[in-house]
C-alpha cells in the first residue's frame, strides 16, 4: 500500500464522527449504564450520525467538494451544522439527565466546534488533530493515566493529515494541543461548577 492510500485510509477511519461514537461508549457504560440505549442513541444521532449526514448533504448540492472541506473558504458551513447538532446533543442529553461526565464532554465538542470554527476564518486549524486529542483528553481527565497511550492515536492521524498535504505540521500541532487543553480546561470546570 502506497502511503497516499494509507493516509487516506487513516484519515478515514480516524476522523471525529467515528472516534465520538467510540469515546462515548465508556463513559455511558461507566457513569450511566442504566440509560445506556438513551444515552449512546442521543450522542451517536448527535454527534456522528448528523454530522455525517450533513457533510454528504452537502457534497450532493455542491456546497462543499470533498469529504473533509479542504478548502478553508468552504468550512464555515460543515461547522456551523455541526456545532448545531453538538448543541441538541446537549440539551438532550440535559433533558434525559445524563450522567455529568458526558453531558460535560457533549458540550466540550460544542465549545470546541465554535472556537475551532473562528480561528478557521483565518487559518486552516486541524480538525483531525483536535477531533483526535479532544475525547482522548476528556477519557483522561475522568479515567485517569491509564488512558494516556490515547493521545498517542494522534502521531498517525497527524501524519496522514501532512501527508495528504491537507494540513501543515504547525496547523496539525496547534488543532491537537489546542484542543487538548480547551477540553481539560471545560471538564474541570463543567464538572465542578456546571454539571454536577
């Protein structure tokens, strides 16, 4: 296999949709197996089904051209749906008293999703990287250490990113570290202060 096509095929498998359905997953079976149907349905349909749905919506009338919006001038609308869709998924999840945990990790990809989406007006930040860092930092902080090795997924997500020339190496290190510390910081605080 080429590495075009690894890169590729890495991009696809690791992209956020997919990894928030898998980050999900233990948290609710954790902190809220009792409601776990309600809970992995409302964060699946919310937080990958939708946004899945809309980017091929929006490849079908040619809004966007590509899977990822590569081009920067085209990313602002993918955004805005997805970080709408974030939003339902919280207030849902509210609504249904999700266990805190993951109500604070839906409404750390909201928040992300908007800061992500201004700093895109003016530079093409890696969406990949942070999609990556910021579950994996959120599994941390409630899970401990032993989540660590995690965050390591970003080294090949990072990679493919470069390679496919999609990204540059700083715009890959700024999405992934960025989100990294937004994430620690709204947990704390969501956790202490909001959802409790």
């Amino acid at each position: 296999m080429d590495r075009l096509k690894l890169a590729s095929r890495l991009s696809a498998a690791l992209n956020a949709p997919l990894i928030t359905v898998v980050t999900f997953i233990p948290l609710i079976v954790l902190y809220g197996l009792d409601q776990a149907a309600l809970l992995i349905a409302i964060t699946s349909i919310f937080g990958c089904a939708l946004p899945l749905i809309m980017v091929l919506g929006l490849l079908k009338l040619d809004i966007i051209k590509d899977f990822y919006a590569y081009d920067k001038e085209t990313r602002f609308i993918p955004f805005l749906w997805t970080s709408l869709f974030y939003l339902l998924g919280v207030i849902s999840l509210i609504l249904v008293s999700s266990p805190p945990a993951v109500t604070a990790l839906m409404t750390c990809y909201f928040v992300n999703g908007i800061i992500l989406m201004l700093i895109t007006f003016k530079w093409k930040i890696s969406i990949h990287a942070g999609g990556i860092t910021s579950p994996f930092t959120a599994l941390v902080y409630l899970l401990g250490g032993v989540m660590l090795p995690l965050l390591l997924v970003v080294i090949p997500v990072g990679w493919a990113r470069v390679e496919l020339k999609a990204h540059t190496k700083m715009q890959v290190t700024a999405g992934a570290i960025l989100s990294g510390l937004l994430t620690w910081v709204q947990m704390s605080f969501y956790l202490h202060s909001i959802f409790i």
